[in-house]
C-alpha cells in the first residue's frame, strides 16, 4: 500500500525518508558504482608496489631507490581527499567524483611512459591526487543513499572495493608484467579507470541529501524519491534536513565544542590505520628477500587484500547491529597480533597464506568500517569534507609507512612485522576513547516525519 504524504504542500524530512526505506535497485546501484571507483583506486594505488621489484631490476637500482616512488601516490592522496572533500560539499558529490576518477585515468597510463625516478615521482602523486580525491566523496554519496539500518554494511561493501582491487591486481598482475612488462600494469588499469569514469558519466545520480541541504532541483529530488521509496507518495512536498550546522565554511563544522575533540581524535585513528595499511607495501619485497618467488610473494599480498574485502562487509553487518566503535575496540588488536606473526611465518610458505588472510581481515576489515563511521560524525554540508580531511590527515601515516619501511627492511621480516604491528594498537586507543565521547544514537524507526506548512 502507497504511504502518502500529506499537507499543503507538507514538508518531508529527508534523513528520516532515507532512513525509513529498504534496499531497493538504487541502492544498490549507487553502491555498485562506488564499489567499482574504489576497486580501480585499489588497483591502481597499490599498482608501484606490485612492480617496484620488476622495475628496480629493469632500471639497475636498489628497492630502497624506490622509496619516495611509492610514498608519492600517498602524498597526492592527502591533497587529493582534503581538496576533493572540500570540493564535493561545494559543487557535489557527482561532478567531484567524475572529475578525481577522470585525473586518476589520465596519469596512471602517463605512469607507463615514464623513465626516470622523478618522471615516476610526479605521475604517480597525480595518480594519488585523484584516487584519493574519488575515496571520500565515494563514502559520503554512499552513506546519504543507504537507510540508518543497513548504512554500515553497503558503506563497507562499497568500500571493500579498495582491498579488492589490491587483489585483483596481486593476482593478475605477475601475468601482465610477464607478458607486457612492468608497463602494461599502468595501462591496463588506466584503461580500466577511464571506464568507470564513463559508468559514473551515464549513471551515477547525485546525493538527494546534498540538493536538499542545498535547495536546488526540487523536481530532480522528487524523481529519485519515486527511486528511492516507491511506497511513498510525496506528492508536492518540499524536502528539508533536521540538522544542525553552524554558518560559514564546512570546515567550521569539524570543530567547536564536542566536534573538536572527536574530529581529532578520528585523525589519530586515521593515522595509525593507514600507517598499518600502507607500511605493508613493502611485503613483496620483504617476502622476496626472505627467499619466497616474487609470483608466491604477489600471491600473499593478494590473499592479504582478500581477507580484508571478505571481511569488511561482515564487520559492516556487525556494526549495523551493535556499532562500529565496538567491533573495532575488538578487531584492531586481533591485527597487531596477526601482523606480528607474519615475522615468524616469513618463510613458511604453507602457513604464511592462512596468517596474512587473517591479518587482512582484521587491519583491512577494521579500515573500511571507518569510513562510515565517520560520515556519522558530521552533518550533510560538511560529510564530504570530514571524511575528506580524515583520510588527509590520515596519510601522513601512509606516507612515513613506506619510508620508515624502507629503513627497517635491513632488520629482516621478524623486525620488519613488529615494528608493523605497534600502529594498530594506537588505532584501539583512539577508538576507546572515541567511544567515551559519543553516544549510541537508536535507530530511526522508518516513518517519515512530516510538517505541514
């Protein structure tokens, strides 16, 4: 039976409209899209790690020459999130999202030209600038589609796409590099990348919480409201947001009073995640060193990303039943502990598989649930500039990650996975802490509010 909206012309609360559905083609739709932008973000940011031991042996230098090379495309990230983030508030989440996926084709097959250091030094901190540019407004146009019940699950799933893509790419891409060399991994996913961008072009429809905050297309939000909720009938109700924000900028909203202290504790764990993450580039070449095929090594790093993908939606599920900051209270340690194991299973090639699943199902799967978590902490105007800012301030942990694993490479694997294994645990820490700091908030109960007038 058809729900009606009533009043003259009635006004309709639009959190409480999205919140009150269940999962239909557009959602899923939405979610799709965004799972296939941070798949290729997966493969094409973890691409130089894949290659640095095919290139270094082409070019005559050491991995350590490398260093800066893999650290770039994370550099172009931190630019990338917080001026994307920024810019999907302003002029939406849609045209920002096509614009970092356009940038990211382009210098991933420009990536394949180069033939010096620097020449890899620039491509891919533009490569980084639009990957990273893609990730927070993925999340943020993916949090505002899906209903307060489901959120954590589809924003997990969507998100999974990024250790998917790692995946994807350890196992396809020792064919690639042996068939078409080192090269033909950056065309292949440039090409690959300049595809979705398409995708995104033909059918990607824009967040109906940003056109409201921002009063534009009453009639656009009315035809993705039939989408949406085609058991409700909002006739000509005008759609509204019950949230408070303050005036000025949307950074103004990641700070005063409570949100001070919760956005910066949310950079701390943004930090020690991708510090985690990103430090774990090096486990080729570590893995290589300790005397393990660079086909076996790529495998393990693909099973690694596998764990993660695999879990993220489960611990999605999870959060969406309990809430996220518990089952990271949980998972974070459980990853210290499974990367300080792979030191003592470096070369045991039958139990290296098992452990590196499990630790990428715990620090990966940990990662994507905080994507929606912290959508939740700011309102409409400035979600994509909170989890813009989160992820930029989060890479300079995955920029010093790839250097300081340079250093540590000589200690050999045990050295290397402990000193792994610290970053995680100060991840827990900033969880406990953001927990004593926000409360559990119940779930909307699915009626859409209405106000006359």
């Amino acid at each position: 039976m058809t729900e009606v909206v009533r009043g003259a012309p009635g006004r309709v609360d639009i959190g409480a409209f999205v919140d009150g559905g269940r999962i239909r083609g557009l959602h899923w739709l939405v979610a799709a899209l965004g799972a296939a932008v941070t798949l290729i973000d997966g493969i094409d940011l973890a691409a130089m790690g894949m290659v640095v031991p095919s290139v270094s042996e082409e070019w005559g230098l050491a991995p350590e020459a490398f260093s800066g090379v893999l650290s770039a495309a994370l550099v172009g990230v931190l630019f990338g999130s917080a001026i994307a983030g920024s810019l999907g508030d302003a002029i939406g989440r849609r045209r920002t999202l096509i614009a970092m996926v356009a940038v990211c084709a382009v210098f991933m097959v420009l990536t394949a030209l180069a033939e010096t250091v620097n020449e890899l030094f620039v491509y891919r901190f533009l490569t980084g600038f639009g990957a990273g540019g893609s990730i927070p407004v993925a999340i943020a146009l993916t949090a505002e589609y899906m209903p307060a019940h489901r959120r954590n699950t589809f924003v997990t799933l969507m998100y999974a796409g990024a250790p998917l893509g790692t995946t994807v790419g350890g196992f396809v891409g020792p064919t690639v590099i042996e068939l078409y060399g080192w090269q033909g991994v950056f065309v292949a996913g440039g090409l690959a990348t300049a595809a979705v961008a398409v995708l995104l072009v033909l059918l990607l429809p824009e967040s109906m919480r940003f056109l409201v905050s921002r009063g534009r297309d009453a009639e656009r939000v009315r035809r993705l409201a039939a989408r949406l909720r085609p058991d409700v009938d909002t006739g000509e109700a005008t759609f509204f947001i019950a949230e408070q924000t303050h005036a000025g900028s949307s950074l103004r909203e990641l700070f005063g009073d409570r949100q001070t202290a919760l956005t910066l504790v949310i950079w701390l764990v943004f930090v020690a995640n991708q510090f985690q993450i990103f430090y774990l580039l090096w486990l080729p070449t570590v893995l290589t060193q300790a005397g393990l095929a660079l086909a076996t090594a790529l495998f393990v790093l693909a099973i690694f990303n596998l764990g993660g993908a695999l879990s993220g939606p489960a611990l999605g599920w999870i959060s969406d039943r309990t809430s996220a900051q518990r089952v990271l209270t949980v998972v974070y340690p459980a990853a210290s502990v499974c990367i300080g194991a792979l030191g003592f299973a470096a070369g045991a090639p039958t139990v290296l598989p098992v452990l590196a699943f499990a630790a990428g199902a715990a620090s990966l799967g940990a990662s994507l649930c905080l994507g929606p978590l912290t959508a939740s902490l700011y309102p409409t105007r400035a979600r994509s500039t909170g989890v813009g800012w989160a992820l930029s301030v989060g890479r300079a942990g995955s920029i010093a990650a790839p250097l300081l694993g340079g250093l540590v490479l000589a200690g050999g694997p045990r050295t290397f996975f402990l000193v792994g294994a610290i970053a995680p645990l100060v991840a827990a820490a900033g969880i406990v802490v953001l927990s004593r700091l926000t409360r559990e908030v119940p779930a909307d109960s699915g009626d859409v509010r209405v106000s006359g007038g």
